[in-house]
C-alpha cells in the first residue's frame, strides 16, 4: 500500500486526484496540506468525497508528509521547486503536476514563467511524465513532471507522425481548446460563468506557455528541432480538451491510420478511433484516455489530427496516477479503468 | 455471476445502465437488445464504452435472453408489461427501469399512461424499489418497478416527515428541477440545445405522471391519503434533479435535522447535509447518492426540504444496480461506490 | 434630451444600462464614473460597445455629474444612500438599481443590510419603481428605488390574486431560479463557471434580503400582512430568472386566466400567456417584458403562477429605463421596444 | 417600404429574421409560409415574437408572394432554385438565405449538394452577397446569394492578407468553431443537449460544404486559385463562429495591423480590434457585426487571426437584411444598429 502526501489539493486538480485515489485499491492518501483550508475535512470543501473521504486538510509543514512514500504537488507554478529536494533527500519520491520540471532548460523556463527556478539541479533528473514517450524512465524516477494538458493531448497526436517522419516538422500547428476548469478554481472575473458561458475566444496566440512544452517534446522525437504554432482557446464547458492538429505530409502513399494504430496498439489509454471518426470529449470525461482520429481531407497533403482528453484526468491527475503506478510496479489502469461519464 | 440481459438500451438510461455494469464485479451483461441498433456494437453507439464492453446489439427476439438470470428493462413505457409474463414464465427476475409497473391502480395508470395495461396481473405482485422504503420486499421480488426519477428525489425528501407525522399531508408541494437527460435520447425539437440550452421554464404544471407515483408512495406511509402539488422545471444542464419540497409543520418544536439524521443513519445512499447546508447537483453526478438539507425558513411554521439525486443513477440505473444487488443478495453498494464527478 | 449620469457602471446592470441606453432616443448618457477604471474607455471593457459608446470611466468626484440631469446608481448596496442627498439637493432626479432606498422600514433595511443607513430621511419619499403598481408616483418622482430582480418576477405573479382577495396571504410561497448573472460581475469562487456550470442547487434557504422587499410590496395590495416562504436557486445559465408561485385559493370558482388578462391589459411590459402555456426565461431575453402563466393544477385548491423576466433588464436596467420614460413623460417603452433574442 | 415576404422561416434564419425586420424602419413583412405551420401565428411559434408581429403563417402558394417586393428564402437547401425563377420573372427580388446560388460552378455545386441544379441559368446572374467584396454588384442584384455562416467568417479574416498577396495561397488552414444553432431547427438526435452539452468535437474533417464556398470567394481575390484545409467544430453554445485562421507569411516586415486596419476602415460591420486583442463571440451576440483580430505569434512567419460573428446575424439574416439594405438604396446599417447583448 503506498502511502501517498499531496500538497495543494484544493483546486480542480487537487479533487481529481483525491477522487480517483479514494477507490485505487493500491494507495491510501494519508495527509493533505493547505494553508487557507487547514482543519477543514476534504469532504466539506467538496462535497462528492462525503463518504469517500475522512481526510482533513493539515498546515503544509513537512512533519506531516512524513509518514509518504510518495506526494503529489497539486499547487500552483513555483510551489514543488522549493519543496522537492527536502523530500528527495528524505526518501521519497515526487510527482508534480504543475510545470515546475517540465522544461529542461533553465532559461527557457524561467523565461516563461517569469521567476528564478529554485532547483535547478534537479532539472535534468526529473523525468517527463508522458508514459507513452518515457515509460522506462518514469519506471525508474524520483521525480515525475507530470504533462500538461494541452501537451499531453498535441504530444499523442503528433507523436507517429514524427517518429515516422512523415511530415513537415517545421510548420506544425495545433489548434487547441479546453473547457474552464483548466484554468483552476480561484476567484477571478475572467472565468466567472457570466464571462465564459455562451461563448467562445482565442486566448494567447501571441505565445502560451505549453508552446515551449510541445515542442521540446516533439524535438525529442522529430529529427532535429520543430516549428509550432500554437493557439489555445476557451470552451463553454468545464472538462475536456480537443486539439486539431494539422502538418503537411512529405508523403501522401502512407497508410495514416495504421501508422496510429499500430503506434498505440499496446497502449491502454490511446485509443485509434475507426477511420472517418471524430472524437467528442464526452467520450473521456472523467476517464484516462486519449482518443484520437486521423484524417487526409479532401485526399491533399494536409494531415489533420483530432484529439480529445480530459483535461484533469489524462490532462493532469489520472496521468499523475498512471505515473505512480509505473513507479510502484502496478498495473498500469490500476484505478483507472471507469468508463468515461455520457451523456 | 448474476447473468445479465438489457432490452432497449440505446437511450440514456441504457448507456448508463452499461457504464455501472461494466465495472460492476458481481454480475455479466450477456445480451442486449435493440430493434434499431441490431448488429451494432454497443461501443459504436456510446464511445465512452470503447474497450469496457464487446457487447453487440441484437434482435429483440426471446431466445436472446434465454441465458439471463435477471432482464432489466431500459425501453420506453409500455414495452416491459408485454414481454415481462413471458421472462418470469421462464423463472428470470425482472426490474423494469420505465413506469409499467410502478402503480397499483389499473385504473390509474392507465389515466395517466394512455394505453390499456397488458399485465394488469402482475401489477401487485410487482414490488416499487425504492430500496429506503421497501428494502425487504425488493430481496424477494421477482419483478422490481424501478421508481421515476422525480419520485425518488421527492419521496426521499417528504418521508421522515410523514412517517412523523410532523406536517399538513393535505398540502405538499414538490417544486421539481431536471436536466434535459432525462427527457431521453430521441430525436425531437423541443430538447435540442438550441431550445433548451440558456433558458429554464416550468413545464406539465397541469398534471404530470409522476403526480400519482409520488401520492401512492408517500400515502404509504401518511396517516391516509395525501394532497401534492407537483410541478416539474427543464434545467438548462444534462443531468441532476433537485427537489424543493415544502409543508407546513403540525410542530414547529421538532428536532428537524436530527429526525432526518436517524431516518437515514443506516442507509448508504442517503446522505443528509449538516444543518444550514444547500445540496448541489454535481455532488452527486455520476453516483448513487441522494443528498438533502432540511431547513425551517425564520424559524417559521414551514418546513423546506432541498433534495438532488443524478435523475440517471439514482434516478435509473444506479437504483437498478441497487435493487440487484439487494435481490442477490450482493452487498448494496456493490459496483456503486464510485464519488461523484466534480467539477 | 434627459441628460443622464452613471455611477458605477462596471458590473452587469451597467453594462445592460449602457445597451439600452445606446439607442434610446431621449436621453444621452454624459457621464459614467468608476473608481477602479478612470481613464478606460466603457468599449475596451464592455467590446460590445464598441462603435456604440465613445464613453470613458472618470473619477466619481461629483463635478463630473454636474451636467446630469438624472443620475442612475449602479454600484453594490451602500452606496447610492451617501450621495444621493447632495444629488437631490442640487435639483437631480435618481433612480437607484441597488437596494438602499427599497424598504420603508429602516430597521428591517439595517438588519437586512447589516449597516446604518446613511439617509434615512429620505426613506419615505423614495418611490418602489414598480411602474405597474406605482405609476402615478414614480412620474413625479425625484427619488427611485428600482426594485430588485427576484421581487420583480414575484410580485407581478402574485398581484392580481392579492387584489382579489383570492388566495389565503398567510402562507404564500415563491420558488424562484436565476441565472448567474444575478450574482454580479466580482471575482468570486462560487460564480466561476466551474462551480456553477452543469449544476444546480437552491441557496439562502434560511433567508433572503429579497423576502422583506417582496412581503413590503404584496402587504400594500393585501388585506394586511402576508406570509411568505422565499426559496432562491441558481441555474447555470447567465440571464433569466423564473418564480413558479404557490397559493391556496379562497375561491375554486374563480376565472383566474380572465383576471390576470383583464389585470395587466394596458400594461406594456406584461404579457398573459394563454391558458395552458409555460413561459420560457429565453423568450425576455434582453427584453424588458414579464411573461406569466397562471394554472389550477388538477382543478384543485392551488393556484401555480410561472413568471419569467430577463434579471439584468424588466429585473433592473430595463425597469430602470422604464421609469426613466415615466419620470420624464415620454413614452413609457421609449427605447425598450426589440424583441428578445431567441434562441 | 419595401414589402418583404419570407418562404420557410420556421428555423433559427427565419425567426432571426423576423426579429431583424419588427424594428426595421424601412420595410414591412406581408406574408410569411409555411407548409407545416399554415395558419400558425408566428408569435405562437416564436414567443419572443408575441407583441412585435401579428403574422400568421400561410400556405406556401405562390398568390400570398404576389404582393411583395422582395422575397427573402429562409429554407433548406433546394428549394429556393425551383421557386425563384418565377418570382424573378414576376420583378421581384430574392435573397436566398440556403446555398443554392453560393457556388458559379454548377459542377462544384451538384457534387457537395448532391442534386441537380433546378436553376443554372440563374448561377451567372446571383450576386454573392458580401457586401465588403461585391458592394456595387448586390446593389444592382435581382438576385442575391446569401453566403454561409463559416465562409462569412473565414472570408474576412483572409481577405487583405491575399488582397495584399502576402501569404502563401496555397496552404491556408481555418480552423472554425461553431454553436449548435448552425445546425438548424429540426428534430434529431445528434443535436439534443444531451449529446451536445458539456462536450466539443470537430466534424466534416474529410470535406464539408463550405470549403467550395469559401475557396472560390478566396480565388476571387487571389492571383489564382487558393489550398485550403477547412475544419469546422461544434462548441456547445448556441450562438456564434469563431474562425482561427493559418497562413505562412511571404513577407515578415509588413505591418499587419495597419494592413486590416485600412483596409475595414470604411465598413460598417467589420471592427478590426486592437493589436493584442481575441475577440469573443459574446461581443457580437445579436448583432451584425465581425471582430477580427490579427496576430504573429512569436514573431515568426505564421499569420494568426482570429475572427467572430453571430452566425445567425453577420453568418445568416443580419447580412441578409444588410443586403437588402444596399439593394433598395437605405443606409447599409438601417435596422441592424443594435449593440450586441453582452453577458
């Protein structure tokens, strides 16, 4: 039974992770940290864990994630920096799903992200969560960076493509959208409902942070370095996020829909719609999976990928926990195997 | 390993049925029937089921089920009374999700439903599955009438009261609200989302079926007959009832949280919120719970009652599931203790 | 030409004045002012505006409304009570879209309010901005309380049965939902669309400042005091709100669709919906008018009235204009004619 | 005063349009059909139309049009091109709000709409009805095609940059995003709210309708004939397009701005937002109006812009009554000055 500490935990992310840890048959949560909800029970802040939850929240001094094995920052950017290397040192072993590792070049994110990174040494241990890219390595790892959302919905769509070097890796785009909760829960104007609801807006697309995520990611694998744009957009709905990808192909002969399909063949959350589909982000709400279709409209040299995660739970928490069943030799659906909620 | 047989199946509440199941641990879906979707695989139609069933629709002739222990029915009013003789001749169980079976009165029923009964014989023999009121009979029954939606949600709410005999059982009323889920899944004007999407509005103030399903529940347990006023809303979301109920109070010294608190002490999926509490839907979207708050206004004669349920679990398929279980002896919470889906 | 100030003006009343405003060809609105966006055009916040409003936001110093002939108060409650005076003496008209003027009884306004009032005085001479009730007054009025949105909705449903004499006043009740826009344009957890978006709940159970006003507005018409149990919900939409009114009848013989008929016959902004129908909140939106319904469900002793406003306009900005045309003799649905956009 | 009569308008298009045309100065609706609807008020259908409009449906014979000026198509694909042979022959006008004038080439036509073509000798002479590329032609117009809601979009957005010839024409990308409006009004399953809310997908990715439409309106103004990857999605909203579009830029030094800046200058319903800006459909909910934005991200050599309509309004009867505007001498914005309604 690994015992599990999580910092943070009272954002979208926070009650995803406590929701798909309170039935994982192979952890048990044993504390929980947040200073504005210290004393105050899980269950009382999010009312869904009445009955699955007696945990309460406890000020975020380290005494308390003592008795982890492993813990999870659910916390906003700059948070993990400051507290992982005490916890490496004692012996644990850290995933943080905010984007304090995700970036393996200092400059690149403190360019991004606008302050000092506070553990900089620990840059080039931290493993990239993406099992589908770095499975071994998450296996083996300390500390996981946990995927952003929209990276982790472009990363698995373009992903066979550059691997096969099939297409123009210079000019990719991804065009991008989420619903609201990726933007957190904290009180703000922007993304109260009377702003969000009944309509629909491009955001950033003069640069977004998860740009400079994607494409070292897709460097990774392409043959040299990739050209992305990138353009992320606001949806009228809480949970979900498609990316339609586009790329122009070096070679239209290819069998697009096997490339993905064998890709992912062993993969158990990818899942390769049927030629001719187009995934809804329904069909993964409050699942791990990835659906994704691909497509050569109109038989030209554009191909168009169409991706759709949840975005707090393949896009955050779920893969957090895929991670954590990687690292602890687990199965890897271990808790993760609830069909997605649909209608 | 109770076998398992669907007739209908393709609407909301079929799905739903099918989502539950599939990771329910003491039961097989061994056949599913559909007239119009016969040769369909059931994760063609509902792609949240994508590599959580293999089932196929089939035709909806009897040899299909032959192998089934229990049938449930997930087709429209009208269907299972037909075919439900014929199962229970052949000693299979029978919970019927639609109304064919929930009143006794012939005569009323048929008022309201506007067709001739074709079963009328079983009408008493079939036990109502509102498991918090008839928990016993439902372990017998080879045929279960699965309650409506707005009938659990209120019934649930008005019955502490009554069994006390605290209020005016002459003058109830249950100002309802739905998601549009549980208008089904059919083709119509009146419930696409640009009819229904940004608007709310009262409908069936005149009359509406579950009027006389909720006054023969709760005349079970008043003092004789009992007068209520029903009027149900459209809400502009998917799923989730809540059901504002009020009364005037005989008593105005009752302990009234604490007669809710021991009514439901016992029971898993009854949960009563802390004095001064307001029940969301998404507390409970996607589980079995129903969650209610009682309150006295100004300390006034009147009593109000707030009670939300997810209209598909335990407004549907969740209480199946329920009434499964207690029918075989499974424990009651089996394959239903997932949190709900929050945000 | 009214020349017509604007105090506050940032939130979601503000930015509906404006819009009305903008094509209302009686008045020019010539100044706006906010604390916290001096100097910021009312188009940059408000990009509907844009091309309809050269407007900028300055400084509330009272010189700037030196030129107005009416001044709008459109800021959170407890303001308007501290300018207002100095206003009326240098010979302005107000009409406050906040509460501070709404209740007569200063006490019942403190305790509701949880402040002093800072102008008691002129507690009798505001005039409740009901036009359908108080239209003689608020001609000659120098000081409007524009009632609130919930008390609108109420209040037109249940006259014509108080003036009747037709129900029993003691135990009214009013279950009544509105959309989010309701809540303001402020940061704020509760309102993201995260936490309210496919959800609903009722609020405010144990009371509502709402209650008083309304109680205030029904005793002037009834024999005497009346009771009333208030219960709002939020509805995750933005603009709406829709009050479904319970009342026992006195009188079971009553033509009640022929007394709200010949009730509100000359009214501009209500409209009686024929016997049988159920108001949609989408068929006001953006429009000034109340629609109503009035049923006796199942030809008993209840009477249900279903009454629907859009909240930022008969509920407040609209209203606020009606009175405006009323104070300055032009027609009353000056500037209030476009029909609602639906869908 | 023109007399206008409307044939279908039982959709979203034609109650828009009714909505448009009560407070047009200009014109007047004498008859509107209906062959499902004859005999029907239209404010029975349309309630936000109670008040404003006295119109009953009739029979859709061709005597209830011989009265009119104009006849506005507000029907499915196919029907206009048998009916408005006649009309013209009669010297009346038409605008036809479908597709069947949009394309020249009959061809191109017959194979995405999939039927002959009942009028080709009409495709020569029908004006395709953007006013900011062929203002002088639909002057002169008998007959006026109407564009579609996407190309309207996608149109402007791309317009200056291949005026200015300063991308490469042979690989656009649009990526659209569109409310379930656009679908219609008519019975189906695949625009329930339960199938559409809460969720976003892509559709058509291998060909849609449009991308004809909008590359022959394209070529139009490009040194020869234009690549264009066309990728419509279906955002759960009712109203509104957004298009991102995608361009590789020839030349990095011009100044993009300025570019969409001069060349809107003059246009009513085109507002070119500031340099920084993502505009929303909210800002143009009820009103005829397209905000466009235009970005480089990243200083690199992608043109980004980002474009917004009401596609019931700009994308469908607002530039309809715009035309009909321009084809009868008015002001080009008579009727159409109503601020959009924001939230």
């Amino acid at each position: 039974m690994i015992k599990v500490g999580i910092v943070g935990g009272t954002g979208y992310t926070g009650v995803e992770l406590l929701r798909l840890l309170a039935t994982h048959p192979g952890c048990e949560v044993v504390a929980i940290t947040s200073r504005s909800e210290a004393g105050r029970p899980v269950a009382d802040l999010f009312p869904n864990l009445r009955g699955h939850s007696e945990l309460v929240f406890v000020e975020p001094d380290p005494t308390g994630l003592q008795s982890c094995d492993l813990v999870f920052f659910a916390t906003p950017n700059g948070v993990a920096m400051t507290q992982a290397p005490a916890l490496l040192s004692a012996g644990k072993r850290v995933i943080d799903l905010a984007a304090d590792f995700r970036l393996a070049d200092q400059e690149v994110w403190e360019h991004w992200y606008g302050m000092r990174h506070a553990a900089p040494d620990l840059l080039a241990e931290a493993v990239y969560g993406l099992p589908e890219l770095n499975r071994q390595a998450v296996k083996q790892a300390r500390l996981v960076a946990n995927p952003g959302c929209y990276p982790t919905a472009v990363a698995l769509g373009f992903l066979p493509l550059l691997e096969a070097g099939l297409v123009e890796a210079g000019h990719l785009i991804a065009d991008t959208k989420s619903g609201v909760s990726g933007a957190g829960r904290k009180a703000s104007v922007a993304t109260l409902m009377g702003e969000t609801g009944e309509s629909f807006k491009a955001y950033a697309i003069g640069g977004h942070r998860h740009q400079p995520e994607i494409r070292q990611t897709l460097a990774q694998v392409a043959d040299g370095d990739v050209g992305l744009t990138f353009v992320p957009h606001l949806v009228p709905m809480i949970r979900g996020i498609e990316a339609t990808l586009y790329a122009r192909l070096n070679d239209t002969t290819a069998d697009l829909q096997a490339l993905f399909e064998t890709r992912y063949r062993d993969e158990p959350f990818v899942d390769v719609l049927p030629s001719g589909s187009h995934p809804e982000t329904r069909s993964v709400r409050g699942a791990n999976h990835c659906r994704i279709a691909v497509h050569r409209p109109l038989d030209g040299d554009v191909v168009v990928v169409s991706s759709v995660i949840d975005n707090l739970v393949k896009g955050a928490a779920g893969q957090g926990v895929q991670n954590m069943n990687l690292m602890y030799g687990l199965s890897e659906d271990c808790g993760l195997n609830q069909p997605a909620l649909l209608p």
